[in-house]
C-alpha cells in the first residue's frame, strides 16, 4: 500500500478521529446487534492507538437515517457491544458535533475510546458540507480511515476531513487494500472468479479490468439468467437485465483471452419465491416457463467444485441464488464449504457473501473477508476510491504538531 498508516505517525496524547464502519445489522424487534464482525474487524486499529496513548474519537454511519434522527439508529448498540469487546467503558454522544461532542472529546484521557453519534442523521455528511466537516475536523488532531466498506463515497467524513487533518489508514483498511492488491498484482495460478448475486451491470467493470488476469469466470445467481438468456436459452420467470449484448460481449472477450467462462448446466426452478415453494432440478435446456431460477442445480455444484478444487486463487463475490430461502440455498452454502476446504489463496468479496460465510462459521477458513461489497468491486474494476486516495502517501513525513 502506498498511503501512510497509523504505523507511520505518533499519536500519544493526540485526539485521533477513526472512520470506522460499524454499519452492522440489528435485529428488527430486539434492536440488537446480529453479526459484529464489523466491530471486531476494527479492533486491531483500536488496540493499536490505545496502547500507544491516544485519544481515540470513533465516527460511523449505521442504515440510511436520511439526515433524520432515528432513534433505533443510534449507535449506542455498537459503543455498547465495543465496551464488552475492549474490556472498557466506550461512551457514546447523542451527536456527532457540536457543544457534547466538543465536551465528551475533552473529557478523553488517554487510552480511552468516544463513540459520537451517527453521522447520517445529519443529511450535511452525505452532501459532504464544509461546515459540518470542519466542525468534525475540529474534534481531532489526526484522522484514520478504517472503513473500507465507504471508501468508495465522497462524504465528509470519508474525503472531506482530510483536507483539515493529517490523514493516514487503519490497520484493516490496509488489510484490505493489500489483500485484493494481490488479486490484481501477481495472483498463484490458476486463479478462478466465482460470481453470483442478481446484476451484471455491477461487474462488468471489474470483469473487463481482470479478464486478462484469471483462467476461469463461474457465473451463479440471478445474473447466470441473463447469460443463459444471451445464448438463447428459456428462463422462464427469471429476471434478466435488458441488455442482453453485456453478457454476449463478456462471453466474447473471455473467449479472446482464451479465459474459459462456465454458467450452469442444470438449475433449481420454482413456480414462487416462497419458503413453501415446491422445487424442481432441471438442465437449462428444459425450463419451464413459468417458473424462475433459484439456484445452481447439483451437475453444476459439480463441476464448479471440480474448477474450483484445481485453483491457487479464488475471489467469490454473490451468492448462487435466493439465499435468504432455505431451500433456495444449497449452492451457495455448497460453495462456501468448497471455497472453505480449498488449499489455495481465497478471498471474499464483502457483502452479502461475507455475511454468509461468517453465518456459516467459515470466516476463519477464509483468507480474507473484506468488509466492503461495493468498495471491493470498484477497487477491482481498477477505479479510484475517493476515501484512499485522500489519505496522505507513503513518501510524505508527517511529524508530531503538523497542521495538516
């Protein structure tokens, strides 16, 4: 990585702002958190600052608030869950600027640790307004991105804070800006791409950016519909995007950069989207029309593992099918303990897909879970993320008392 870190500045007695992304998902009726793998990514970066005597201010955004309070919104859930995990008190403010923020950052001796208050509840950080960044800016001395998952947004607290501070990464956003360099530095070969979820149109760029670097492309999930589509094939149901020459084209340039691309040869259909869905496996020559596609079928579980089992690298980002419906799930769940097993470099692509692995306990089998869906699309589509590209580079020294 070529942007400063935490390794790289001084941070004893200084108030240091950390973007985190604790974004975690809460339960509908008992408000609590379900899944801290977000807060406990950050632990590493947290740990590093508090032994070292700073005075550690943690800003995050959680669900889309609308620049409205909300209270079921507010992120004393996540200081709460952060005390148990530190072993500390972690307060949190009832804002993210203003007179109690100003008070409770003062109040920090060092080694503590603030968590201020959603920053959407105020529409200003999402606009990325200068008075609301300056008075975020104000709360610190040094600011610390740790938050992969929004590097890709131009916020304020994301970009517009590191006009005013010193700005340098966490440890995890290193992590991750390391881990999928590899993919596009100098991947052990063969290297297979395995994608699911419901869009092309949001991987084409990444698509077109590795092409020249994998051997193989499986294509799962709602998306495979659309390429069956492009090759003439009956979906059904199935929802595909209207651009059919996407797919046609990608087919075509993997066929160029001699890149064998595999869809499925059977699937799962069903006449609803239903836990109480009858299901049938088919070849996708004989789908019904008047049912939808689900899932890989058990030939196509198959022959992925078969391609997946011969690889040295594997990216995995989408699943295979409905996930979120049990019966809809086998070949998502399939390939998570394929990927699991595989002795080969494997990494996933944040999102929904990381969900599943850390639901299905097979986080610590992985290589790396990145935090970032999007963010880790785009950064392998080989486009800037604002929120990296912001920070201070490796080159620049910054000294204690530098103004930034």
């Amino acid at each position: 990585m070529d942007k400063m870190s935490v390794r790289d500045i001084e941070v004893s007695g200084r108030r240091v702002l950390v973007r985190v992304d604790f974004n975690v998902p809460l339960d509908d009726r008992s408000g609590e958190i379900t899944d801290d793998s977000r807060i406990r990514a950050t632990i590493p970066t947290i740990d590093y600052l508090t032994e070292r005597g700073a005075r550690v201010i943690l800003c995050s955004h959680l669900g889309r608030p609308g620049g409205q309070v909300v209270d079921k919104l507010r992120l004393k859930v996540a200081a709460r869950r952060l005390s148990e995990l530190l072993r500390q008190e972690v307060k949190a403010t009832r804002d993210c600027i203003g007179l109690e923020a100003t008070q409770a950052v003062a109040s920090l001796k060092n080694g503590q640790v603030l968590m201020l208050e959603n920053l959407r509840f105020h529409a200003e950080e999402e606009k990325g307004s200068t008075a609301f960044t300056r008075a975020l800016a104000k709360l610190a001395d040094i600011y610390v991105n740790d938050a992969f998952g929004t590097a890709h947004r131009s916020h304020a607290s994301i970009v517009g804070v590191t006009s005013y501070l010193p700005a340098v990464a966490g440890l995890l956003l290193e992590k991750e800006l390391d881990s999928l360099g590899s993919i596009l530095d100098k991947p052990p070969h063969p290297f297979a791409v395995l994608l699911g979820g419901a869009k092309i149109s949001d991987k084409v760029a990444m698509l077109d950016n590795i092409m020249d670097k994998v051997d193989c492309i499986l294509i799962g999930g709602g998306m495979a519909a659309t390429f069956l589509r492009a090759k003439s094939f009956e979906v059904g149901l199935s929802l595909i995007e209207d651009n059919l020459a996407t797919a046609t084209s990608l087919m075509k340039k993997a066929r160029r950069n001699r890149v064998q691309l595999l869809l499925p040869e059977d699937v799962v259909v069903a006449h609803k989207l239903s836990p109480k869905a009858s299901v049938k496996n088919v070849p996708v020559e004989n789908i019904p029309q008047d049912t939808s596609i689900v899932d890989i079928g058990w030939l196509t579980i198959t022959n992925f593992t078969r391609e997946l089992e011969r690889c040295r690298t594997v990216f995995w980002n989408g699943p295979m099918g409905i996930y979120e419906i049990a019966q809809f799930a086998e070949g998502t769940k399939a390939m998570a303990r394929v990927i699991a097993n595989l002795n080969a470099t494997t990494i996933i692509g944040g999102g929904s897909t990381a969900e599943i692995i850390i639901e299905m306990k097979l986080a610590d089998k992985m290589s790396f879970v990145s935090t970032g869906g999007g963010a880790s699309l785009r950064f392998l589509s080989g486009e800037t993320l604002p929120g990296v590209e912001a920070l201070r580079d490796k080159e620049r020294v910054l000294v204690p008392g530098e103004d930034g």
